[in-house]
C-alpha cells in the first residue's frame, strides 16, 4: 500500500517573473559580485548575456535571466530553514541589483520522491 509518509524531500525550489530586466546585460557582474561577497561558495555555471547560473555549496542553484530568477535546494531539510533564508537574500538581491519594483509571478514548488523496487 502506497503512504505518503514513503516520499522524501527531494527539491525545494523558489521562482520569480518579472517584466524584461535588460538592466541584467549591464549589472550581471555587479550582482554577483554582491552575491560572492554574501556567499563565498559560489561556483559559475552558465554564464551568457541572457542567463548566469552559479551553484553555492553543491547544494544551491542560483540564476537571474531576462524575465526570472530562480533558486533551488537540491538536498533540502524537511524545515526549509535554510533554503527560506537564501532564497530571501536572493530574490531581495536581484530584486535590488535590477531595479526590479514587482513580480508578475512568484512560485514555490517541493518534490518529493520514493524509491521503488522492481520485483523480478
């Protein structure tokens, strides 16, 4: 019989729209320069004009594009604590650093996962 009490936390992720920043083409290395300076972790991904992608402490996917930014928690603790407090930070730093004054969407996804056996 199936449980919901079977699923582990797998991913913990925080996303926000906005209208078109083309301010990023101008303050991309700025706003991460702000970010190194709050986690000195970080490690670039993807790095085009349109998109950067950092990951901090193997655990955390941070990127800014055009029209969203995202973080996810790639192993997350079932109180979120921690992954709340970055995604706070980061969200108000890109928010700040584009001079970003709403957000047409902001979604909070968490999946969950449950290892099953293939029986022979």
């Amino acid at each position: 019989m199936l449980s919901l009490s079977d699923f582990t936390l797998f991913q913990a992720v925080l996303e926000v729209r906005y209208d078109h920043a083309y301010s990023l083409w101008d303050r991309s290395g700025a706003l991460w320069a702000k970010a190194n300076r709050v986690w000195t972790n970080l490690k670039a991904g993807q790095t085009q004009p349109s998109v950067t992608t950092f990951l901090l402490d193997n655990q955390y996917e941070l990127s800014v594009s055009l029209e969203r930014s995202h973080i996810i928690d790639m192993k997350p603790s079932s109180s979120l604590k921690d992954f709340m407090e970055r995604a706070n930070d980061f969200i108000n730093l890109v928010a700040q650093s584009l001079d970003i004054e709403y957000f047409t969407r902001i979604g909070f996804r968490l999946a969950y996962v449950k290892t099953c056996f293939a029986l022979e």
